[in-house]
C-alpha cells in the first residue's frame, strides 16, 4: 500500500486531532526513516526530542526484549530492580537528593509536579509566556497559548503570566501567596527561546525569598538534549521539581517528576498514583538510553554537532539568528516563510519542524554524525536560497 492509501484509511479511522499527516513511516534505522513509498528522509525531528538514540538501536531493543522475557508489567502495590536503579539514576545525574515519580509522558509527569505544588498549602503558580507544558487539563492550564487552552475552559485557575525572560517581571509577580514558578530553561515549542543569562539564578533567588518551589520543565530540554544532562545545571542552581520525559525512554514512552530536597516529601501515600507509570520495560529502555548517552559520549555529540548546525546556518541571509544549545536547535528567520521550508525540506528528504512563522526547530538523534549534518546544513542552505528568491 501507499503512502496516500494509508493517508486515506488513517482520516477514515484516526481522530483528527493533528490534520493530515506529513506521510506514512515504516520503519527506521539511526537517524534515517522510510515511508510507505520507500522515500528516504534524515530526521532531524527526533520525534520531537525523543528518539535520543535515533531509530533501531541495539541498547533498547536488548532491553526491552530482555526485561519483556522476564518481567513485563506490575501493579503498583510492588516495584523492580529497574525502577529503583532508574530513580537512582535520575538523582545521581541531577547530583542531590529526592524523590521520583514515574509516569508515562511529559503531561503526566507535569501533572504530578502540579498536584506536588498544592500539597505547599499555596494554589497560585507563575508560568511564563510562550510556555508549553501538556494537553492534559492541569498541564494545559499551565500552557502558554490561549487557542490550545480555550476549547476547554474552565481549566485549574490561579496561573499568572509573565514575559519569559523578564526578571523584573518575574520578581513582581511572585510574593508569598505563590506555589511554584514554572520554566523551561529553553522554550521548545515557542521554537528554541533562549532567556538571558542569570534568569535561571533570579528565578531561583526570588522563589526562595518567598518560599516558592522554582519547577522546571525540562521534558524537551533533558535527558542529554542540551548537551548536559539537564539544561538547567550550567545555572548552578538546584530547583525543587524537575520534569523530564521524551528522550528519557528513546521512543518508549515514560517520564518523571523528581522532587528535590524537601519538595520529594510533598507527595504522601494516596496523594497521587498511575498504572503503568515505573513500568519494568519502560524503565529499563530508560536505564540503556542513559548508559549509551554515557559510553558513547552522545552529550559531547550533541554539542558538536549541534553547533554545527548554528554556525553553519546563521550567516544566511534569510536567518536573523540561531538559537539553542546541543542539539535543540533554533532557526530565527526574518521572513514568516517556515512553512514553506519545512515542506521544501521534506520534500528534499529532511524532517524538520516549523514551531512558528519565523522559527525553525530541530532536535535531531544524539547519535547524528558530523557527515549527516554537514550534509544537512548544505541542503537547508539551499532551501532558504530558493524561499528567499
């Protein structure tokens, strides 16, 4: 079958949450995947930040498969060797002591940070401008853009709204009566927004001076994303909720909430709970991506390579800067032409995201080598050549 017969049956049978596909994938190997029709693309995407490891890797498949042959699912009246190593893990990389919840995506590993933060005895939370943070309605009620969270409002209320960025905004916003500041240290969807340097460490000062938990999002920008294991830790500061979920499993689905300090004892026995959240499989997967980002030194990738994008991009004519860090990669472009980039891109064989008019957002495998980038960048320059012709 077709690409366009799968398209077909897909609007027949799919809720259309998301519009047509781009195409029909079916099958992928590193950071390459093919569609229905054979048609090749490098993918640059990541699956959005997620697929750390790229497309087939041994890591997880061994994982999986060996964990699936041996334990697949537990209730939660019982844990395994895997979720506690994992949990462990998450702490010894974030370097201090806490707590982890474990859940199966970035919204619910949101949600669990937000019921943590009534647990304060407070209700409000600071959010930022340009913000994203889930679909699900606690997480959506802490998203940024209106369109997303107005079909279905009423929503969890007490949010207020800052400029992302702004200190002196942030500073007068936050008194005694706030919960929790939320931040991305990179906004990813609002496409790779970069704040000032120091903002992290005011937000930091100004929650702790009213008591505030600082959380921060870090579900696209963890797990090795950033060229760190979490975005946050160039700061030098030490929040109190941290978010994590996408490249955490390589493609399969898990997140967490981990609860520094204090804040890892805000949740108690029936305050909060999940299913499949801590699954074995899931967190086994998760403990390989993490041991290969290691032994394969993918975080030192990530910075080479992704600096390879920025600096390969920026002088062009059509872009206005470049943006991001490791691989979280932002295109600003002075013309609102990033839809017809993206589909020149895809048409050239690349997957890339066009998060608004004028960014371009990439978040490709931290497996992706110097050839492939190079490569990449060659092509993308002469797409921007042709869209500003």
């Amino acid at each position: 079958m077709t690409v366009s017969d799968w398209t077909e049956r897909y609007q027949g049978a799919v809720m259309n949450t998301f519009g047509t596909p781009q195409g029909v994938l079916v099958r992928g190997e590193g950071a390459y995947v093919w569609d229905a029709d054979g048609t090749k693309y490098l993918d640059l995407l990541g699956g959005i930040a997620v697929n750390a490891l790229g497309h087939g890797h041994p890591a997880i498949l061994d994982a999986v498969t060996q964990q699936l042959g041996t334990l697949g699912h537990i209730s939660n009246f019982f844990t395994s060797k895997p979720q506690v190593e994992l949990a462990e893990k998450l702490l010894d990389l974030i370097g201090h002591e806490g707590r982890v919840f474990f859940t199966n995506s970035g919204t619910e590993a949101n949600e669990a940070a937000f019921k943590a933060t009534r647990r304060t005895g407070r209700t409000r939370i600071v959010v930022a401008e340009g913000s994203f943070h889930g679909r699900t309605m606690g997480a959506l009620a802490l998203t940024s853009k209106e369109a997303y969270r107005a079909p279905f409002e009423p929503l969890p209320g007490d949010v207020s709204w800052v400029p992302y960025g702004d200190t002196a905004a942030l500073e007068a916003a936050v008194d005694d009566t706030v919960a929790a500041v939320l931040l991305e240290p990179i906004q990813g969807e609002a496409g790779v927004v970069v704040p000032p340097d120091g903002y992290l460490q005011a937000a930091r000062e100004i929650t702790s001076k009213q008591g505030a938990l600082l959380w921060l999002d870090e579900v696209q920008t963890g797990m090795g994303r950033s060229g760190a294991w979490f975005a946050h830790t160039e700061s030098g500061i030490v929040p109190d909720l941290v978010t994590v979920a996408k490249g955490l499993g390589g493609g399969i689905p898990i997140g967490a909430c981990i609860a520094l300090g204090d804040a890892g004892q805000l949740l108690q026995p029936g305050n909060h709970g999940t299913t499949f959240g801590g699954n074995p499989v899931a967190t086994a997967a998760a403990l390989a991506v993490i041991a290969t980002i290691e032994s394969d030194g993918l975080l030192d990738n990530a910075r080479k390579i992704g600096d390879i994008f920025r600096d390969g991009l920026a002088s062009h004519p059509l872009v206005a800067e470049t943006t991001g860090r490791g691989l979280l990669v932002g295109v600003v472009l002075t013309e609102p032409v990033t839809a017809d980039v993206q589909k020149a891109a895809l048409a050239a064989g690349l997957i890339i995201n066009n998060a608004t008019p004028t960014r371009l957002r990439l978040a490709p495998p931290l497996i992706l080598t110097v050839e492939q980038a190079e490569g990449a960048v060659a092509t993308l320059t002469q797409i921007l050549d042709e869209v500003m012709a």
